[in-house]
C-alpha cells in the first residue's frame, strides 16, 4: 500500500481513556493524528505499530453520513475470489508503517505472538518482516515465485528492498517474478512540496485531516521527503515547481531566488532553514513552512539509492500512471490584498499581504504526474501502461483518483493478467500508448479566503468539498487556497461561495487552453461575514470578460448588497481606494431578493473605467461580534442541510 494506506496503532490513553490500544490512523481526530508526527530525523516521537493482517489495511474511509471512498476494498475481495477460483495460489498484504525512512522500512520486524509490525534496528534484511513475507509466499507458490504489486509509496519500498537483494546478491531476488508499480512517484511529486509548505485538506471539507494538521505531519515526517522532486524530476519535466511574482510581499524572493524554481537546488534552497524566510504560525497557512536541511539530506541520500536502479535479471516490470486528472504542477507566490479593518458598509484599511496560486496540469492521476509515474525507459522487461482516468471518470460517472486507483477494473484485471500470465485481457480505459488527453479549454477559480467553494452544475452535480471530482471538474483545498477546474465544455452553471468567518477574500478565475494562460481576471480584498453568500453564474466561459461582476451578498439576508469589478490579468494593480470615499448610488433591488432592501448600485463609469473592488458589509469590525459567532452557527447548519439533501438526492 501506500501513504496512509495502513492502519497505525499505539497503546495510549492519550485522546482518549475509553480504550487500551487508539487507532491513530485512520482517525479523524487531530490529536490521534498529531500523535504520528516524528522529528526531523524521521524517529517517531511515540511508540506507533501496525499489525500484518489484513484488517491493518485501509479498505476504505468512512466519513459522517455514510462511508468515504473504497480505498483496496474491492481489490481484496478480488485477491480473495482469485484465490478460491484457484487463479492464485496465496496473497499477502503488507500494512507498514509509512510514515518512516525507507531504509527504516527494510528493518521492520513481525512479533510471532501477537502480528505487531515495529521497526528494530537490529534485525538484519534477511529476518526482517518484508523479506519473511515475500519468502514465505515464495515457498507457497505453485512456481516459487511471487507478483508484487505496489501502490504509490509503496513503489519506492519495493524497489529499494529490490536494490538491497540486488547488491547482496541475495536468492530471494530470483524468486520475484514481475513488479507491476501503480501510480509510483518514482521521481517525486510537486504535491508534495505544497504540503509541505502549506498543507493539504483530506477529504470532504478537511474531515478526514486538516491542511493544519498535514503540514505538521509533513514538514518532519520522512513520508514527505519521499516524494520530494528529485534531480531527475527536473530533467524531464520542464515546468517550474515554484515561480514568483513582483510585489511588496515577494520582491524579496524574487531578488533572493529568482522567477522560477526549476532545479533540485533551486527547490532546496527555497524550502529549507538556510532559506532563512520567515517561518510562520502553525495556523498561519499562507506563510509557507520551513524544513530542515537535513530532509534534502535524506532525500539526495534516497535518489541516490534509487536514481541508477536497474531492472534486476530476469524480473518483469510493469508501470501503471493515471492521467486525464487536474494534478498539481506547482505553486506561484504573489502580493495579494486584503482587507483588514472595515466600518459598515465600507471597507476602511487596506494592506498588502503574500498570497499563492496552485498550478495544475491534466497530465497526471491527481497526485502524481504521469512522468514521475513512468520514469524507468521501456525496454526489455519494461512496459509503461496509461490508464485514461479522464474517460474513464466521464463514461463510469465516478471519481476515480490517485488514492483509488485500484478500484478501476481494469488495473485489477490487468493484476490478475499478470499473474495468470494471459494476454487475451481487453481494456477499456488501459492502454500502451498515451491517451489523447483534451485539455481543451477550462475556468479555474482560486479562492483564497474564509469561505467554502463549490460549483453546482446544469444537471444539478455538485463540484466541492463534498465531491471533488464530477465530469472533468476537479476541486482541491491546499492551505488557505482552494480550487476549482472546470472544463468549458460545462455551461450553464453556477459558482458560489459561502462564508465560515469574518475577514476578506480574493478570487481569480482563470481561462486557460491546455496548459496556458490566456486570460486571469481578480476580484481582490472583499470583506466577508460567516452569513456572506456569493454567486457567479456562468452561461460559458466565453462570455467572462473584464465586464463581469461579482455578486454579493455580504449579511445573507439575501438582498444583493454590492457588486464588484475585475481588472485583469496583466494590468498593475491600481491603488485601493475605500469604498466609504465613493458615493455609491442606492437603487431599489426587488429581482435578486423576496424581501424589500436596498443594494449598492455601482456607476456604469465607475464599473469600465475603475477596477476597484466595492464592498458592502454590517460589521464594525473584522474581529468576531457575538452576532458572527451566530451567524457562523447558522451557516453551519444550512451546511450540513444543503449535504443532507444532496445526499438524499442520491439516494432516491
């Protein structure tokens, strides 16, 4: 399995003194969770374990409302059917814990007794549990040899556990027949980087784990150094990991390290203690963490393991990538606005603040890009195989991604192809040549802010925190930043966006075509309530344009209370100029809202020929009122409606 793919356990009554023995992963608890963190040199700071048995593994998440998304479910119930229609002679899964060195990994010991996985310095390779594993299926095997199959992370682990059999010239080697790598960062992942510096919500709306808590697991756990971009990484993808922007906030990265990061030293350089930026808060997810040196250390000391790995003799290699999926390519920082200080309707103080975007390509699973996935050159006992998840997605109206990949049938079938040693398998969606992926054109809408994003589409699809993926739309939240990538084929829909607290947002919304930008337009330093509720329909992307306006109302109470210009992408960002110092014109609004009001009605002058964003509020300050904290109350629960009809929608 890979990251996070095993249940980790430790006897603690820490959390919790109802039980003897907590389930720190998987927990949707930030204190279970935060008892997995390490030290920078990768040594658990608790006594954490696994189990080998099957129950270790996680089949699937579940979430309120229902179970989450089948992880390796089905993939072992096939292991099991597969074994009792005699296709297989045994199988074994490998829980372990994933969050140590890899060279760790390798001295990882079973207790007989009681099937706890711990790591113990002092066994040697050929006792430990990984070895006692693949020996004892070995021994069962009708030709005593074993098929591993290696999800993510768990790519690595083989293939270092391959090297180490390899230069010992150890027999067991001879007793593998073919690795079939699913979905391996085999050079590292840019993901990785912007969790590391920012953190990276887990499922619906971070219930599963927080960005707060995932960066701090990140920013010292070895789990994150794995997949790190190596030096390798850098020569065959040409886009830039991290990119900055001039303004007040950045012009000093950018004098110290430049427009673009795109070398291994270049990343190093930016993202470590020597850096000497400025480290901030744990709940400071806009400022970006700072690592220790020594995890590139361990990092250089991994790729150089791993970086000349040749197939051993005689073993079959098959590589499996995902692609079709939006999956991050890296991260560009840039001076943002925010407002800090608001009076009524009026926002009064403005400043500057950094501010990211995440960059995304549609050549990878979500995860990982499919040249990572794909590293080792095809040659004699070497297959690259794409899997469209893409069309597979749209045509089996699912959301197949990085983290499920072994729940598409045809992975598996190609599993069980492998190990019967059958050619005659047709594949749907599975093929030897790259997929022609339609990148076409799409909207990308960044928020960066307070408040909860998503889109509901013309057949009534959701497309948020709640599901992140819905025919070629995609959702993430990294840090403070969330996402939304929707293809322009999609018309007629609507994009809203709901407070959770007080303070301002900002929102660009991006054309692209393939992988460039054509066009950015920003609506920038909007105050916002937990009560606020936007809406920006969308009749087609061609019709988006510097004349649009975002719609907003900032109480709730559903009256329009403004509606804000754009400038665009490319044009300086003018001088804010409060909204208490223009005298806006108060028009009577009865077709946006049931009840009589008034909205803000902004000059047609002021809309052409002054980007300045003009907002309307009812708070006296950015500080939470009780009446907020009601507010947030309220909003919460019409949260928790709105997913319960969804949800019932669906079951009907």
């Amino acid at each position: 399995p890979g990251i996070m793919g095993s249940r980790l356990y430790e006897e603690s009554d820490v959390c919790g003194n109802d039980v003897e023995v907590r389930e720190r992963w998987t927990s949707f608890s930030d204190c279970d969770q935060l008892r997995l963190q390490t030290n920078y040199l990768g040594q658990s700071l608790n006594t954490i374990y696994t189990y080998a048995k099957e129950s270790a593994l996680v089949d699937e998440i579940g979430v309120a409302f229902g179970q989450g998304p089948n992880i390796y479910k089905t993939f072992l119930n096939d292991l099991k059917d597969w074994k009792e229609e005699g296709h297989i002679a045994d199988y074994s899964v490998l829980p372990y814990d994933w969050r140590l060195r890899i060279d760790d990994l390798m001295k990882l010991s079973r207790d007989p007794l009681t099937n706890k996985v711990t790591l113990d310095s002092d066994v040697p390779l050929n006792e430990s549990y990984l070895y006692e594993t693949v020996s004892r299926l070995a021994q069962g095997s009708n030709n005593k040899k074993v098929l591993v199959v290696a999800h993510s992370n768990g790519g690595l682990v083989i293939k270092y556990f391959l090297q180490l059999l390899k230069e010992s010239d150890d027999p067991l080697l001879e007793r593998i027949d073919s690795v079939i790598l699913v979905a391996v960062p085999q050079e590292g992942t840019p993901e990785s980087i912007i969790g590391s510096l920012h953190g990276v919500d887990l499922g619906f709306g971070g219930i599963v784990m927080k960005s707060e808590v995932s960066r701090k697991l990140l920013k010292d756990s070895p789990f994150g150094f794995h997949l790190l971009p190596t030096e390798k990484y850098f020569d065959s993808v040409l886009t830039p990991v991290i990119q900055i922007e001039g303004g007040m906030n950045t012009n000093d990265w950018l004098a110290q390290f430049g427009k673009n990061i795109s070398s291994y030293a270049g990343l190093q350089n930016f993202m470590t203690t020597e850096s000497s930026r400025t480290k901030g808060a744990d709940s400071d997810l806009v400022t970006p963490s700072v690592l220790n040196s020594y995890a590139f250390t361990y990092k250089s000391q991994l790729a150089e393991k791993l970086s000349d790995w040749e197939v051993p003799d005689g073993i079959k290699i098959y590589q499996i990538a995902g692609t079709g999926v939006s999956t991050p390519s890296g991260i560009t920082y840039f001076t943002d606005t925010a407002c800090i200080e608001k009076s009524f309707f009026d926002c009064i103080h403005y400043e500057k603040k950094l501010g990211y975007r995440i960059n995304s390509v549609l050549d990878g699973d979500g995860t990982v890009v499919t040249p990572s996935a794909l590293s080792i050159s095809e040659g004699d006992g070497v297959e690259r195989w794409w899997l469209d998840l893409d069309e597979y997605n749209n045509s089996e109206d699912t959301t197949r991604i990085h983290r499920d990949i072994l729940e598409v049938k045809d992975i598996r079938d190609f599993v069980l192809a492998v190990a019967a040693s059958s050619s005659e398998v047709t594949y749907n969606y599975l093929n030897t040549e790259p997929p022609e992926i339609d990148a076409g054109e799409r909207l990308i809408f960044q928020l960066h802010s307070p408040l909860d994003m998503y889109a509901v589409l013309s057949d009534g699809s959701v497309v948020g925190s709640s599901t992140e993926v819905v025919r070629g739309a995609y959702y993430r939240r990294f840090g403070e930043v969330q996402q939304l990538s929707i293809p322009a084929t999609e018309v007629n829909y609507v994009m809203y966006l709901n407070g959770q607290s007080s303070g301002s947002f900002s929102l660009d919304v991006e054309k692209y075509t393939g992988g460039s930008l054509n066009e950015r337009f920003t609506y920038s330093a909007i105050p916002s309530s937990a009560t606020t509720k936007v809406e920006f329909p969308v009749v087609s992307s061609d019709e988006i344009s510097s004349s649009t306006s975002l719609v907003v109302d900032y109480d709730g109470d559903g009256v329009v209370d403004t509606e804000v210009a754009i400038w665009s992408y490319g044009d300086s960002l003018p001088e804010i100029i409060p909204a208490k110092n223009i005298t806006p014109e108060v028009v009577s609004d009865k077709s946006r809202s049931s009840s009589s009001g008034t909205r803000v009605g902004l000059p047609a002058t002021l809309l052409s020929d002054t980007p300045t964003p003009l907002v309307a509020g009812i708070t006296t300050s950015i500080k939470l009122t009780q009446i907020e904290i009601m507010q947030q109350i309220v909003v919460l629960l019409e949260q928790y409606r709105d997913l319960l009809i969804i949800i019932n929608s669906r079951r009907v």
